[in-house]
C-alpha cells in the first residue's frame, strides 16, 4: 500500500503559472478524482505525480519518499492514458506483457500476472487477438491490464473513457469500480470532467479551479456541503440555481427575503450571517417543487420543457444574459410549459453564500 502527499505544489511554464499551493494527501487505497474546468490543471497535475510533467515548486512525496526528481519508470506507478496506446501488430497477451519482458521477469512470472489480470478484467477468452479485433470497451481493459500485470503502488488515469460510447462508458466504469474492489490495497487517482464518473468512482474527489483547490471531500459532502459558489455550482447537473436575496432575521433558523420571491423563508442557521446581509441563495434543480403559498423562493414562466421520462425539466424565462432557473421535477408535467409556476424548497435544502463563500452549518 501506498500513500501520496503533496505539499505546496506548483507548476509553471515560464512566467505563465498554471497550479500553486497543491496541499493533498491521500491516503494508501483511496481511488482520488481530479476534478474542475477544462484548463484547470488536472491532467498537468496526474502527469507531475507520473514523473512526465516537472514539478516547479513544492515536495511530491510516494510511500513517505520524495520523488520530485525520480525517473517515471522508478516510482512505482502506471499510468492508463485516454488513448488506448496499444501496440496493433501485437496479440492481447503480448501488450500485457510487454513491460515485464522488458523488465526481464521470467516466463512464468509472466505468465502468471497476464493470467491473473485478463481474469480481473475478464479479458482471457481475448487474450490471442489482435487489438483491431476487439471493441473500444475491451481495447480500454487491456490498457488497465497492462498496468495490473506491472503490479505499481499507485494507479493512474487519465480520463480512460472519454473515447468511448455512452453505453460502454457505463459498462467500463463499473469494471473500474469491481477493479477497485478487486484491489483495496492499491491507490488510484483518476481524472475525469465526468460528474457520474467522479460520484460514483471516487472516495474523495478534489475540485481543481483557478490554478488551485478548491474543495476536497467525498463525492455527498461536495454535493450536500459544499464550501463555495463554485463547487456548489460545479458539482451537480444541472448546475445550482443561484438567487439574490438578503437576510431579514437569524436566530435557530435563518429568514430570508428573496428578490422576486414570495413571503420570508427560512432556512438551517447560518455562520457569520447577520440581518441585512446580501447573499446568494442557491438551491439544486431537483430540490425545487411547485406550491401555491406564499412562502416561495421563486415565481416565473416555464420557457420549455425537456421530459426525460422519469424527470421533467422545467427551464424558466430569465431577464437579460442570466441563466435559466432550472426545476427537475419527478415524472412528466409537459402541461406546465407556458404556465406561471411557483416554486419552493425544503429549508434543509437551501444554500447561502455571501462572498463566495458559504454560510450554512451543516
């Protein structure tokens, strides 16, 4: 087993800073994912753990040793990029192996780890074909196998499904997921710009923006908790709806008057609120539900719907260059469209940041 700790990390071309103040530790056997916006670093930063990018500034630390200046092949970590990067004119069997015959094993240690992971990765009945023979799904298993047969202390993906078709997606991610149970003791760190990716994968994510951290926490912590307008807007999809609103009275809950809304709502108490303060009140699409009182957060017209079948999107006309207020709602209201609809929220529900930053307990 093998633990990371990143200690103020930082990458720079030149002038041009891209990550700094990288403070991470993860724990032996945790399966870490990288998140946040294109640009935001994330495959800058899994190429710098991987030896293949140089670490500018800060102490990057393997199984308690520093390896900021160790050759990639010594650090005892493998890495399954976005393409498959197989050999064409090799069987399965030979690029799993490829490594280890390089590496000098004998035959039959050989052997022996192609045969353990192809059963991992229910690969043996492939094993003597060649990669054209195979779909995008099983040509991605054989990338990971190949990486299983090296037997390294630390996993590393770089967004290994972004190539394939939404099916196989969800068939490869949960083969990811059954290899990770397959292996508790080995650490993974996966990046993705898939949110369902990073939900389900991951026992903690890290949400990269503007050239740092943003938040690190498990995938319903980020979700229920999260510590920023950001994250709170990032996490989740559709995104958090975000209102203006302003604190009229604090106590054990938290009364808000909202611009457009109905009467004072309350919300869970909160951390520095005081009355008068301006925040943003933000509350997730799905936890949006229509209501006649007078009590409600919002008030507008449906512009359209999308019906997905088991939810129905409603999207609400908005002045000017503002987002759409989105509403997910259970079952199919293609009625609504073209209707003035209220909305509310259960006020364990309810978000407030003020500075970017959030206010609530919780």
């Amino acid at each position: 087993m093998a633990g990371l700790k990143l200690t103020d990390v930082a990458k720079a071309y030149g002038e041009v800073k891209v990550l700094s103040n990288i403070n991470l530790d993860i724990k032996a056997g945790e399966l870490i994912v990288f998140v946040g916006p294109s640009g935001c670093g994330k495959s800058t930063l899994l190429r710098m753990i991987a030896g293949l990018e140089k670490i500018t500034g800060g102490t990057l630390e393997i199984d308690g040793e520093r390896v900021n200046d160790v050759p990639p092949a010594q650090r005892g970590i493998a890495m399954v990029f976005q393409s498959y990067a197989l050999y064409p004119h090799m069987t399965v069997r030979d690029n799993m192996s490829f490594a280890l015959k390089l590496a000098k094993k004998s035959q039959a240690e050989i052997d022996a780890a192609v045969a353990k992971a192809a059963k991992i990765l229910q690969l043996t009945p492939y094993l003597d074909r060649l990669p054209k023979a195979l779909s995008g799904g099983q040509r991605q298993r054989v990338a990971i196998g190949r990486s299983i047969v090296r037997d390294p202390k630390v996993y590393l993906f770089d967004e290994p499904l972004s190539n394939l078709d939404a099916a196989l997606r969800v068939a490869t991610r949960i083969e990811i997921a059954q290899l990770k149970e397959a292996m508790p003791d080995r650490t993974m760190i996966y990046v993705t710009h898939d949110q369902v990716e990073a939900m389900t994968l991951a026992s903690r994510i890290v949400v990269l923006a503007g050239g740092g951290i943003s938040q690190v926490g498990s995938p319903l912590e980020l979700y229920e908790r999260p510590e920023n307008e950001f994250v709170a807007q990032f996490i989740g999809s559709p995104a958090m709806n975000l209102f203006e609103g302003e604190i009229t009275g604090t106590g054990s809950s938290t009364a808000l008057r909202l611009k457009g809304g109905g009467s004072a709502v309350s919300v869970v108490p909160t951390q520095g609120g005081e009355n008068g303060l301006l925040v943003k009140v933000g509350v997730r699409p799905e936890d949006l539900m229509p209501t006649e009182g007078a009590d409600y957060l919002y008030q507008g017209t449906v512009d359209y719907t999308e019906a997905l079948g088991e939810v129905t999107l409603l999207y609400f006309h908005t002045e000017g260059d503002a987002p759409p207020v989105i509403a997910k709602l259970p079952g199919i209201h293609a009625d609504l469209r073209g209707r003035n609809v209220r909305l509310t929220a259960d006020p364990r529900k309810v978000h407030l940041f003020a500075n970017g930053r959030s206010l609530l307990y919780r």
